[in-house]
C-alpha cells in the first residue's frame, strides 16, 4: 500500500476516533467508512501497526462508551452489536488483535445490562468469539436455552460450556441424547461435531447420551502432518533412549510423543505447540480454546501434558542444547508421574 493511501486511511480512522472519544455518535456513513477502511487492510499483505492500534482504539472507545453510557436506548445497544459483529471478524483473524484488548472487552460484554440486551443468537456468538480468542470465561448471567438451538450449534455450546468448568445439567444431556436418537445415521454428523461431542464425553457425564457418542469413529489419521520441530524433537528422543511413540493415539486426540516410564502410574504426553496452538503471537501464555480443552482431558485421562513453544524450540542453539532442554523439561514432570 502505497505512504499516500497508508496516510489517507490512518487520517480517516484518527477521525472516527476523535469522535468516539469526544461521545460523537458515529453515523452510518462513518460506519461503513471504517469496515470498508478495515476490510482494506486486511487485504493488504503489508499492514500498518499504527491504523491496527487505531482500529482497536476505535473498538475500545466506541463501544466502552456505549455500553457505560446510562441513557443508551436498547435499539442503540443493538445497533452497536451488529457493528461490532461486522467489526471484529475483520481483525479478530489478525496475530496484532492483542489479548489485553479481547480481556477487555470480554469486560464491557459481561456487564448484566448489557448482556440483559442480546439476542440467543447473539449471545452464542458472542461466547465463540472470546472462545477463539482463548477467552473461556462464560459470564454466569448469560442464559441460552438450548432447545432454540439446532443440532450442531448446540454441541458447540455444550462444548464452550464444558471447557469453561459449568456444568452440563441433566435436561441438557437429556436434549443431546434426544438429537443423537433422530440422527438418521451416526457416521454422517461431521467429523468436527464428532470430536467436540467425544471431548464433551471425556469432560461430562452425558448420561445415555454417553453410549451413542461411543459408536463414534476413532480420530486417528495417517493424514496427519509431521512438523519440522516435531521431527527435529523425535531425533532427540532416540538420543535419550527414552521409550516413547511418535503420532500415538489416545482418543479423539493424535499427540506428539507419548513417552512411557517404567513402573510410573501416569505417561507424559510431549507436544510441540506450533502458531496454530496460541491465538495471540505475541503472548505465550494463552493457548487456544481447542488446545486448553485437550490439555484438560488429557489430564482426567491421567495423562501429564509437556508443551514446547515453537519460538522456544526455535531459539535454542545445537544439539547439546535440545538435550538438555528436553530432558530439564521432562525432568520436573517425573515426579508427578510417579503419584
């Protein structure tokens, strides 16, 4: 993008801003000026880190104002949430949507009054979207009943439910067992809402439900890519002359390495944690929704899971080094495995 269009679109956005921030109501035509605005940056491979930082600039003021403003009407609160809902999608892909931003705006939308204002529809919506920022808090007022809802929406909200730590209550596993019965047949539920229902069993007991979601296909696939530093970790490994397996299967899940040690009461799972494994590149610490999920099941199937970073993995110099991090790594597992 050429400087000149680089500085157009940064002065029509510092003009949004100036009016979110000075409690101006943004038109329709300032609107549609700023999603069309980021809809061209996303396009464009070379993006500015200033018009990002002031895209979410805009997302934090607008919004916080809306929903702190006490004589805010319930037809401008949904106004602002379809805005939102155009907005976010535009940028919630990019590896520059910070995890402080989502944290508070996970804020702004768990106030009663404004959750008090959305739609079923909308709320479910709302909890995927923190859900695939890695945010799993659900907001204990948020109230969806699951008998609106179709079949593959519901799993999913099953799913969020169980990863947040709520339980699933009995009418739930009642309805779900109910759907699985009018399944014509089993096999054609798609893959995915497969596995979400078989780590929905791992996690909660489904009752009935239970013995449906075991006839199930097995999710092993020699389909599965070997990454480079999953390779490189293998070569590692037989070094050590540790007993392990590479792609090893426990159910619904494909991991890295299952390592065995002898006479221990638990085996140590070692995965090598690419990009796919984190939603924000900037912060280590927060795993996908998808990753903490598999992360809590593998523990009450009594396995110990060991994560390596891709960026640490990737900063460690020679051979000697991969050793020793490997094996310091595992070490302070060992313990626990013994338990």
């Amino acid at each position: 993008m050429a400087d000149k269009n680089k500085q157009l679109l940064a002065n029509k956005l510092n003009n949004i801003e100036q009016q979110a921030a000075n409690h101006i109501s943004l038109n329709q035509d300032d609107l549609t000026s700023l999603i069309l605005t980021l809809q061209l940056m996303l396009q464009n491979q070379r993006q500015s880190q200033n018009i990002f930082n002031l895209a979410h600039t805009i997302l934090l003021n607008y919004f916080s104002n809306q929903m702190n403003s006490q004589n805010a009407s319930t037809q401008k609160f949904m106004e602002s949430l379809q805005i939102f809902q155009q907005i976010v999608p535009l940028i919630a892909k990019s590896d520059r949507f910070e995890h402080g931003l989502v944290q508070k705006l996970h804020l702004y939308f768990s106030q009663d009054q404004v959750l008090n204002q959305f739609t079923q529809t909308s709320l479910l919506h709302l909890i995927k979207f923190f859900f695939s920022k890695g945010i799993i808090q659900i907001p204990l007022k948020i109230n969806i009943n699951p008998e609106i809802l179709p079949f593959q929406e519901f799993v999913e909200f099953l799913w969020m439910t169980s990863l947040s730590g709520r339980q699933i209550t009995d009418n739930e596993t009642q309805l779900l067992c109910k759907f699985l019965l009018e399944q014509p047949i089993l096999k054609n539920i798609p893959k995915a809402i497969q596995y979400k229902l078989k780590e929905i069993s791992i996690s909660s007991n489904l009752g009935e439900a239970s013995k449906y979601i075991s006839q199930l296909d097995q999710f092993y696939t020699q389909e599965s890519q070997i990454s480079p530093i999953q390779e490189d970790c293998e070569i590692i490994l037989k070094v050590l002359k540790w007993n392990f397996k590479s792609e090893a299967l426990i159910d619904p899940y494909t991991v890295d390495f299952l390592i065995s040690l002898p006479s221990a009461k638990k085996q140590i799972v070692l995965e090598m944690n690419g990009p796919s494994h984190y939603p924000y590149i900037s912060n280590k610490d927060v795993y996908s929704a998808k990753e903490q999920m598999k992360i809590k099941n593998l523990k009450i199937k009594n396995f110990i899971s060991v994560l390596i970073h891709h960026q640490d993995w990737s900063q460690i110099k020679g051979v000697t080094g991969k050793i020793d991090f490997v094996q310091n790594l595992v070490q302070k597992h060992i313990k626990q495995a013994y338990q």
